[in-house]
C-alpha cells in the first residue's frame, strides 16, 4: 500500500469550526463540560463522524465514541482522541488537536478503504481541564472507574449543579455509569495526539515528541488565618495578616520548588482575601496550590509542605491544607514508544522522546491499556491562553505520525 497521508486542510477546518463553540465575546476560547457550547461542538463531531459512515454513541460519564468497524474478525478497539473542554479563555489547539486529529484519521481510512482488522475509535473525553467541577480528568477517572458515582454527585460547579445532575440534564444517565465503565480487555491501544503546551521541542527544533512519562498532580486548597485588625491603628510589629503571610508563601513556593528537581513545578493559580476592604488587615485568605512531578510526587511535597508550615508559624498564622485532586505519574508503553520512534525515522521527521509536564487523561486511560502520546511543538510554549498556536505544518506531521500508528495497530 502506498503511504497514506491526512488532509491538512480537512483537519485546519474542524479545528476553526470547534474554535466556533465558545462562551461569550470574550478573548480566546471558553468551553465547558455539559455547557451549551460542549452541547453544540459535540454535535458538530456527531454529524462528522457519521458523514464517514461512524457509529456514534454517547455514554456517561460523557464519553462520546465514534466507532469504525473491523473488516475482519473484530477484536478490542484500537482508540484515538482527546478532550473539547478548555480552561477560561483558553486556546483553540489544547486536546482539539488530538480530537480532530483522530477524526481526519478515520477520514483517511474509509477514504481509502483500508482493511483493518481490529475496530478504530474516535474518543472525546469530558472536564480534562477540570474548569467546571474542580478536578481534572474527571471524565476519564470516571469512565475506568476510577470515581465513584458518589463521588461525582458531590463534585459542583459554581452555580452548585453537582456533575451527575448536570450529565443527566444532558441527556446521560447516571443510572449507566456501571455499566459502561471501560474495561482492561476492551481497548487495544490509546492514542492521544497532543500540543506540547512547552517550549522543549520548539527549542531544540525538534519536529515531534514522542512521551515516555506523564506528570502527576497534587492539587490543593490552602487556608492561611491570621487576624483582621484596623489598618491604621495595628502597629507593623502587632500584625497577623494573611494576604502578607500569602505573599511570602507564594514567594518562597517559587524559590524552593526548584530545589526538589527538574521536573518540580507548582503554581498557585487562584487567590481570595477575606474581608477585602481596603482599610482592615486581612483575616483569611484561601489559595489554590497546583503541585506536580514525574517521580516522588508525595515525597517532594510533604518536605515542601512542611516548609510552608514553617512560614505560617514564624508569622503566627494558621495553615490549613486540604487536597481536592490527585493523579498519579504515568510511564507510558514502551511498545508504543518504540513504534511511534519508528515511523518518526520512516517519516524523515525529527523527533525526540521526554516526558509531560502537563496531566493529560492518557495517563488514565494507562490504568486500562496501553498507551502512546505524540507531541507537537507549541510557539513559545504558550497554552491555556488566546495566545496559543501549533502551526499547521506541525500539525500534519503530527496527525501523519498518529496516523500510522493507527494503520500499524490495526492493520488486516
């Protein structure tokens, strides 16, 4: 057979129409899991999947599968896919990519009518992001059983909807959630198609990234309580303040956090001061702390943890901790390492492996099968921004390098 090749333009015009489904007039894109927009882009995917001659089925906990069918015997599926929600103002190539990426795939094979001998899958995956309900890779912990249905009537978005209730005013059962949870057996391979979100293979010019590890995640709500008093009638000396103690915290997260290796990272990303009135003291402040690593995840942050508490106690405040999400560091399968290295080298691509920064649900999805991720490079390894952008060259080299693989996988 010839070599096969993915229609760049097809994929460039998915991922302008998905970039269409988004919240308000605001910059960037802002599409949250069971919204209308995720309701409207995941209709787009259905009319496109269909068009091809895909099965399309949507099962709690929000999974949305477009199934081609095995000319032979059958066998577990092979699965490509991604996500479609986005964080707030987000970009319009983070898991859309890998999304339209595993669309035009399926494209190149019915267009071509190639022989394959076990079933391909488009998978979407819902709240990756965790921007709705407040923890990521929701969709896919929930689809491999990994939370519990309880667990997920007690997850709320701001307007206090807790995600069964807004799945099930979508239109899925929570009644199926049992039912449909994936299985070891039932998938041959994941693969998930992705921007990098860094700036290591732009850097290095290196055309594709083949993953070997995937972070894991600690996430936090942090309390800092120290004493609301007058702003002008408390002396510097007599103070308790929160927003001051939050300040030096935050700094010293930045310093230490290098300190425990290379791969370290942590961020606070969400800040509150209580009361917030310009002439008191703050009381309290609740932050978030988004901690990560490759190796030794809890171990690195229970010394990091200790050294806040310090900070708390030399400025007599208070420090409470409470984790909100978790996942594990991922190694991803050295089979599929090896294969997606092989055709990088059959392509004439340049390619490199290293590991992810960011959590993706393909390190879930491991837990299940066995999984192999592709980098593309990301300009200025800008994501989660307007500003982000995967020129489309890049792209195609990408979704030719998933294409393969699939063509490999499942090959008659």
């Amino acid at each position: 057979m010839a070599i096969l090749s993915i229609n760049i333009d097809r994929l460039r015009r998915d991922i302008d129409n998905l970039a269409r489904f988004t919240r308000g007039p605001g910059p960037g894109v802002t599409r949250l899991t069971f919204s209308e927009e995720d309701r409207a882009a995941r209709a787009y995917l259905r009319d496109q999947m269909e068009a091809i001659g895909l099965r399309v089925v949507e099962l709690p906990p929000g999974i949305m599968i477009g199934r081609l069918e095995s000319t032979t015997a059958g066998g577990p599926a092979v699965m490509a896919g991604s996500h479609i929600d986005s964080v707030l103002q987000g970009g319009r190539f983070d898991g859309i990519v890998g999304v339209a990426g595993a669309l035009e795939v399926a494209r190149v094979l019915v267009d071509n009518q190639v022989p394959i001998r076990n079933p391909y899958e488009v998978v979407i995956l819902p709240e990756e992001e965790g921007t709705s309900f407040g923890a990521v890779l929701t969709g896919s912990k929930a689809w491999v059983g990994q939370l519990t249905s309880d667990r997920l009537g007690q997850m709320r978005r701001a307007d206090g909807v807790t995600y069964l209730e807004a799945m099930e005013r979508y239109g899925l059962p929570a009644s199926g959630l049992d039912a449909h949870r994936l299985h070891r057996g039932r998938a041959n391979a994941f693969l998930e198609l992705h921007i990098e979100q860094s700036v290591v293979l732009e850097e290095a010019a290196v055309q594709i990234g083949v993953v070997t590890t995937v972070t894991g995640i600690r996430g936090f709500d942090a309390t800092l309580v120290g004493i609301a008093n007058h702003a002008g009638a408390t002396p510097m000396a007599r103070r308790r303040d929160a927003l001051a103690g939050a300040a030096q915290l935050m700094a010293e997260l930045e310093r230490f956090t290098p300190t425990l290796g290379a791969h370290t990272v942590c961020t606070v990303g969400q800040i509150a001061c209580s009361p917030g009135a310009r002439n008191v003291i703050p009381g309290e402040v609740r932050l978030s702390i988004d901690f990560r690593d490759i190796e030794n995840l809890d171990v690195k942050w229970a010394k990091l943890a200790s050294y806040l508490e310090e900070i708390a106690t030399r400025r007599g405040l208070k420090l409470a901790l409470g984790q909100v999400a978790g996942s594990e560091p991922v190694s991803l399968a050295p089979p599929l390492q090896d294969l997606l290295d092989g055709i990088v080298v059959r392509r004439g691509l340049s390619g490199m492996r290293m590991p992810s920064g960011a959590v993706h649900d393909a390190q879930i999805m491991a837990s299940v099968t066995d999984v192999g991720m592709i980098f593309v490079p990301s300009r200025e390894g800008r994501s989660h921004c307007p500003e982000e952008f995967t020129a489309p060259p890049d792209i195609e080299r990408g979704a030719n390098v998933l294409l393969d693989a699939v063509l490999a996988l499942t090959s008659a």
